[in-house]
C-alpha cells in the first residue's frame, strides 16, 4: 500500500486499552519512517451479517456505522488528544471482519500492519489468528498497560450493579 508515494502505518482501532496502545506505538512508527498513519475500525452489524443480510435496513447500518466513527475519533482523542502531532493520518471505518479487513488495508509488503495485544494469560482472538496467518507485511503486536494488580482484582469481582451506580 502507497499513500502519496510514502509507505503506510496500519493500525487496527477498537476502542480497547491494547488498541489504544497500538495507535500510540503505530503513530511513533509512522513519525520514525516518515510514513502515513492509516487507522483502521472495522465493524459489522451487532446481529451479525447473516441476520442482517436477511432483513436490510439501511438506517440501522448507517447507525452502527456512525457508532463505529464516533469509536475511532473517540480513540485519537484518548490517545492524541485529537489528531498527531508530526505525522500525517488517516482514519478509515471500513464494514467486515476486522482480521480480513486489516489484511486488506495493509496489502502491501512496505506497509506495517500495527495490532494490540491482551495480556499473555488470555487467548488470542480471532483477529489475532487471522492477522498472523494472512497478512503480508510485517506485524507488530503492542502489548496492552498492565493494570496493578489490586485494580484486577477488583474489576473481576465487580457486577453490572456497581457500574450502573457509578454514574447517579
């Protein structure tokens, strides 16, 4: 992938901590290389596309569309505090399967695909799986921050009613 004759940074955006972590260390390449930052959402409608398939509904899909966007913007403003300083980029809200989709952002083989990382004692995803096998180009994967662990602990004993508190 060429953008404006320079080769790309891909980063795949969801909103997680490990994802935000991904931007950040994506824009750092990007400003190293003199390269395009390409921030990556993919989404899919929340029933699925199958169901969706079956019963369009324009309206929805802009919706969840809209709520993909907001999620991006959301995450360079966390980052970023709006758009990098020192470095050009771009944000994409591309609809499908976000391994796929990253894969096909970062086609080329000058390209960086950039991905987060749960911690090492949970599974890796699907993307995860996915991106690993398909891509061609390289892959760096950036850890997500390590909570202290008094904050683990307490998150996992945590239910529903404690969050729906927290905002009265």
């Amino acid at each position: 992938m060429t953008m404006s004759g320079r080769e790309a940074v891909v980063v795949g955006v969801s909103g997680s901590l490990a994802s935000l972590a991904a931007l950040r260390a994506g824009a750092e390449q990007a400003r190293r290389g003199g390269r395009v930052l390409v921030a990556v959402l993919a989404w899919e409608p929340p029933e699925g596309e199958g169901l969706y398939l079956r019963h369009p509904d324009a309206e929805w899909a802009r919706h969840w569309y809209g709520e993909a966007r907001g999620r991006l913007d959301r995450a360079f403003d966390e980052v970023f505090g709006g758009p990098p300083r020192g470095v050009v980029s771009e944000r994409r809200v591309i609809r499908g399967r976000a391994g796929r989709v990253l894969c096909d952002v970062a086609a080329h083989p000058d390209a960086l695909l950039v991905i987060g990382a749960r911690p090492h004692w949970r599974p890796a995803p699907r993307t995860h799986r996915y991106v690993h096998a398909h891509a061609t180009c390289a892959v760096l994967t950036t850890p997500a921050p390590r909570l202290p662990k008094g904050v683990r602990r307490t998150l996992r004993r945590m239910t529903p009613t404690d969050f729906a508190l927290a905002g009265h």
